[in-house]
C-alpha cells in the first residue's frame, strides 16, 4: 500500500479531514495527462474542480475501467 494511503488511513481513523486537493486537477483530462488512468488506480478518489457536468467541481473515483463521476450535492449545513 503506498504511503499516501497509508496516512490517509491514519488521519481517518483519527477523525482528521482528508485534503483530495493536495494535487489540483481540473478534469479527467488533466488526470490523463498527468499519467493517471483508471486501470492503474482502481479505487482512487479525486478532486476534479471543474471536471462535473457544467464545468463544477466534483470526485472522480476510478472503477478500474473508467473515471467516475461523482457529483458534489447541496452545502452542509
């Protein structure tokens, strides 16, 4: 397991926040473009922000095949 995992790990097991935007990607373009397919990183989660439909921001998880979308909802409140 790589390092980055590992202490992601750790910081959810310590109730710590996880920041997906410690490398900024804009679309699945720009992860293509920096060498990241799906295949090669099945169960990744990324920040994409402007990657969603309409150019908005959203997570990219990899099912091993294909980059997929998932939407960012409503604010917290």
């Amino acid at each position: 397991m790589g390092k980055q995992i590992v202490r992601g790990l750790e910081k959810l097991r310590n109730g710590e926040q996880l920041n997906l935007k410690a490398r900024a990607f804009t679309n699945v373009a720009s992860l293509t473009a920096a060498g990241l397919s799906p295949a090669k990183n099945p169960g990744a989660l990324i920040y994409l922000s402007t990657g969603g439909t309409g150019g908005v921001p959203c997570l990219a998880i990899s099912d091993g095949t294909n980059w997929k979308q998932v939407a960012i909802g409503a604010n917290a409140i």
